[in-house]
C-alpha cells in the first residue's frame, strides 16, 4: 500500500475518508430513487440536508475517523455523493469515468484533491464508465465490480478488472438491473466476515461466491435495497455506519454484535445514496 494512503479491503479500520459539503446540492431525476421521489412530490429541504451531513460527519468523528472535505463547486449538485468518481486502492486512487452528463466534472475536484494530498493515480478509466458504488474490495485480493451497462459499461468494468488481475487479484464482474444503479444498493460489507446482501435479487451464485469467500450474507429485501437500508459503510472493529432510516436492518445488525452508528440521512438516500454512496475511505488499516 502507499505509505499515507491505501485502502485494501473495503473492511479494514477506516483512519481517513473524504466527504463533501452538502451546500450545493440539490435533487434532479438522476437515478430511479430521486425520480420516485420526486413523482411522489416529497420536497427537498436544503436546511435538512445540512443539519443531516453534519450529523453523518460527527458520526466518523465520534467513530475516531478523520475527516477530509473535498473542494465544493457549485455547478456540481451531486457531488456531495464522494464515492462515485475515485477509489482508493491498495496501489493508489483509481479514477473513474461518471455516466451521466451533470456528474462528469466531479471527475476534476477528485483529481485536485488527489494530488493535493499526495495520493497518486494508479489507473485512469477510459473505456466506458466506472463508477465507485460499483466496485467493492472485499478483502484483499479479492474484488468485485457491478455491471449495470450505464453507469457502470460492461467496457468500463473489463478494464478495471484487467487492472486487478494484473496486480494478481481475483475480480468478479456482476451483472445488476439498471435501475439498482450500482452494486451497493445490493451488497454492503459490514466486518470480513459479513456482508449486506439483497438475497431477493441477486443471483444464487453471487451469494455462494462471496461464502466461498468466508463472508455470510445478511439477508435484505427488495424494499429494503430500493430504500438504501442496504448501503452501509463498514468502519472496521465491528462498526459501520448505516442510517436512521435503515432501522429493521440496524436492528439485525447489532443482534449480531456489530455497533451500528445511525444518523438520520433522509435527504440523501431518498436522491438515490446512502453512506457508502456520501463517502470515499482514503485509509484503512491493511488486512492483507
């Protein structure tokens, strides 16, 4: 791993992650989640979302994680979700391409900030897109990378896998529905040894893959996905950080001895992003 930064797992103590203010950011039909929410003519309240980042941001703080704000630019309105055009890895950042139009130039900030903390590039995306809500490390060595067809192309994710495989790792491509928009409304790691799992929707032999894995599946619905209940942040130690809204599966959680950090995130997952969506670790402790 680089020596500040690195990321080998999407398991390991989180140290660093990146987060950006909310104080830009408005709804717009950018995904399936935004679009029924704003056909069922639920309102934005940019007050709301503001009192609600702060309380995510003294989540990681309480959590012992230091927190870094990314540049803000107003012609970005969903950059607040810093997962979507960078991922940090074991070799440095992996940038990718976003899919749609109004997100595209948030590909720069992360650049920026990149260089400005002396985090390097380790590849470029350039074939189709890749967005970071698909591409998960489930451990080290080990990859795995949703496949939608637009947010994430079937081109834009062979090429990051070529990349994996080239540094001797196993990637698993996963095809999922477009309108999941990416693999973490479906799969969440919580610890090394569970992971939120939309048993509901995915494939037989995803779940058996990441059991071969030595990583049991807790099981969500449906529902549960669509309403991003299944898009935690895994903080290492047997902590993540979820969300106030996601309380039968907080609930199943923490009967199994995982501390569940729980901030009230309604603006935000009812635009289509939850925790792991609002947040790019930039330092974890190494599992490999």
């Amino acid at each position: 791993m680089t020596n500040r930064w690195g990321c080998d797992s999407d398991t390991g103590v989180l140290r660093d992650v990146a987060l950006r203010t909310p104080e830009h950011f408005r709804w717009f039909g950018a995904n399936a989640v935004a679009k029924e929410s704003l056909r069922k003519g639920i309102a934005f309240d940019e007050k709301r979302a503001a009192e609600q980042h702060r309380g995510f941001v003294a989540a990681f703080e309480e959590a012992g994680v230091t927190v870094h704000m990314t540049e803000a630019d107003p012609t970005l309105q969903y950059s607040v979700y810093t997962r979507d055009p960078a991922i940090v890895t074991p070799w440095g950042v992996l940038i990718g391409q976003m899919y749609r139009e109004q997100r595209r130039g948030e590909v720069a900030s992360h650049v920026r900030f990149h260089g400005a903390v002396d985090l390097p590039i380790w590849n470029w995306v350039t074939a189709g897109s890749l967005e970071g809500g698909d591409v998960h490390l489930i451990k080290p060595g080990v990859a795995a990378i949703g496949v939608s067809g637009n947010r994430t192309s079937n081109e834009g994710a062979a090429q990051a896998r070529a990349w994996f495989e080239a540094e001797g790792w196993e990637c698993r491509l996963v095809p999922i529905a477009e309108h999941f928009l990416h693999l973490d409304l479906l799969i969440s790691m919580v610890n090394e040894r569970l992971a939120l799992v939309c048993t509901e929707v995915l494939e037989d032999d995803v779940v058996d893959w990441l059991a071969g894995h030595g990583i049991e599946a807790v099981a969500t619905t449906y529902k549960e996905a669509m309403r991003l209940a299944c898009n935690c942040l895994s903080l290492g130690g047997d902590r993540v950080i979820s969300s106030a809204e996601a309380g039968d599966v907080n609930a199943r959680l923490r009967a199994l001895g995982i501390t569940v950090y729980d901030p009230e995130l309604t603006m935000f997952t009812l635009a289509g992003g939850g925790p792991r969506c609002l947040s790019q670790p930039l330092k974890r402790d190494p599992q490999g």
